[in-house]
C-alpha cells in the first residue's frame, strides 16, 4: 500500500491547515509521501509524483490531472481530487478505470464555527460590544454613568451601555427565531437554548429529531415565525429555491427593535427591505454577509450605532479546516499498521 498526498499552493491559499492535518492522519496509519509544490510549479500529478505506478492512495490538493495521469498511475484504488482544474472529466475517467473517486461535500466542517460566530454576532449585536469597544478609543463619555438629573426613566442609568431602541441585554428570554435546522442553524440554536433563549425554527425539509436535538420548537409557518421575533435569524444556504425567501413582507413583519443575525448567505433575504428597515432604526443588524460584497467604504450600514458588521470570515476557522481533513480522510478505506 503505497499513500501519497500532492499540495499545489493555490489549494493552500483557500485551505490552509488542511493538507498538514490531512498529512498527520494517514502518517498515524502507516507511510505516506507528502509532496507541496512551489508557486509556479503546475506539474501534473503524473509529472510530479515518481513511479506513478505503483501508487495505490492518492489525495491530490489542487495539483493539475490530465488523462495522462489516468494511465499512468495503473494500480491506483482510491483517489480524491480537490479542486484541480478539469477534476469532474479526470475523476469520471478514473472511476470508469474502476478506481474509486471519492468526493468531497462543500459543507459540513466549518457547521461549528459558524454557529459559534452567530452566537457570537448575536451577543455583540445585543450588548453592542463593538460599537462601545470603539468608543472608549477616542472618548471618555462612554464611562460617564451618570443617569442624569432628576434620573430618566429607560434612561441610560448606571453603567448602561447598551440601546433601549432595540433588543438588548441577555440572550436568555429572548425569542430566538431561525430559519433552516441545518448543520448550522441546529448549532446556533442549541447554543442560545443552553442560554435560556426561547428557540423556535421553520425549516420544511428538516426532520422532527433536527428540531428535538437543536432544543427548538419547529414552526410551520413563516409568517408566525417572523412576528413575534426578538433575535431573527436566516440560516440557509444561497439556492435558486431560497433566494429572496424572507421577502419584504415578512422582514416588514418583524417586530420594531428586532435584531437580524446574517451569517450564510444574505441574499435569501430582500436585503432592499433589510437596509431600509436598519437605516430606519426600527431593526438592528448583525451580519457576516451582506448583497454586495465588499461593502463599499461608503456604505451606509458601515459604522451605525445598530450594526455590527465583520467581512465574511464567520466559517473560516484552522478548526475547520482540519475538519475539512478529518471528514476527507473517513472517506479512504482503512489502513491496519
């Protein structure tokens, strides 16, 4: 059993981690060869790999396949092509040669940093760690827990940062609502359960047990979803079937005050609706992903009291990463030492 594993940088610039964890797994089942080309360095694997022939693993990262490739590695059994040019017609002439061609899911291992990073948005959007993180920068008034005089009542009081406009404070007692019971949203939703949050989610094509595990009540419609909402929560994957599926009239029925939290894809939402009701001050807005991408310096939801906004980075952890290895590598036949 000979076990080979090719990096080529261009896999490494969207996955790093991946291949040294990849490289440490199947070292604890026996040897492997580890071979990271050079930027610059388009080998192909027939090329790059010695005595292709008698190669029986091969986990190819990004490195170029030709047909070439199919014959020459003549005993191969399994192989895993990752994002190498031309990888659907090589990967169907390696399976037709009766090798087995094991694939990849585009999901599944960044499912715990993205919740954790609703959570996360979740809490800042609450306590508006951010918008007074950045204050005490240049100001001293934040610090100032004077309530005033005589005091007001849902004034600022004591050593009160947060804004009463919105939905604030704990995330115990709030009414949690998400869309999608999914790999994600079911995380995020058994976070803010274990936090005390009241947790319902719609989702029609999510079992029973997915609602039971994510300690949520599963909700059949949007509409009673979104109108009772404190923390409102798209957590869906980009399809043709879910683009603009919170439509206008659904973010229209959140509740004045209501926090949005964005951390898949935005534009399952009628974001036009979103940004209206945010720059309003009737939503406050948490969000990972946004329609247009980088937001322009000048944007308008950049810098407002009741938005916390970060640049796309919520999924990519080393964390998952190494999953993204790990899950790869359950794949393979196992190997005795």
């Amino acid at each position: 059993m000979r076990s080979v594993i090719t990096v080529h940088p261009g896999f490494e610039a969207s996955w790093p981690w991946t291949a040294d964890h990849l490289h440490r797994l199947w070292q604890a089942q026996g040897p492997v060869e580890f071979l990271r080309t050079a930027p610059g360095d388009n080998r192909t694997l027939s090329k790059l790999v010695p005595d292709p022939a008698t190669v029986t693993r091969l986990i190819a990262l990004g490195t170029p396949a030709t047909p070439e490739c199919v014959k020459t590695f003549s005993h191969l059994i399994e192989i895993s092509l990752c994002e190498a040019h031309g990888q659907p017609d090589i990967a169907k002439k390696f399976s037709d040669r009766g090798v087995t061609v094991i694939g990849h899911t585009s999901e599944g291992y960044w499912g715990q940093s993205v919740a954790e990073y609703a959570l996360a948005l979740a809490l800042c959007g609450l306590r508006r760690i951010p918008q007074n993180h950045h204050a005490i920068i240049s100001d001293l008034k934040p610090w100032d827990y004077s309530p005033g005089t005589p005091p007001v009542p849902g004034g600022r009081g004591h050593q009160f940062g947060d804004d009463a406009r919105f939905v604030s404070g704990t995330i115990s007692g709030k009414r949690l609502r998400i869309v999608g019971a999914g790999n994600v949203a079911s995380r995020f939703a058994s976070f803010a359960h274990a936090l005390g949050a009241d947790v319902s989610a719609w989702d029609p094509f999510a079992s029973e047990p997915c609602f039971h595990r994510a300690g949520a009540r599963q909700e059949h419609h949007l509409e009673r979803l979104v109108s009772d909402a404190d923390i409102f929560a798209p957590i869906i994957p980009l399809t043709s079937q879910t683009e603009g599926i919170i439509t206008a009239k659904l973010v229209d029925a959140l509740p004045k005050g209501c926090l949005v939290v964005l951390v898949t894809r935005a534009n399952v939402c009628d974001m036009k609706a979103i940004r209206r009701r945010v720059l309003a001050d009737e939503l406050a807005l948490a969000a990972d992903v946004f329609d247009l991408e980088p937001l322009p310096l000048k944007d308008a939801l950049l810098g407002r009291h009741n938005v916390v906004h970060t640049p796309h980075n919520a999924g990519r952890t080393q964390q998952a990463n190494e999953e993204f290895a790990a899950r790869l590598v359950e794949k393979f036949r196992p190997v005795s030492n």
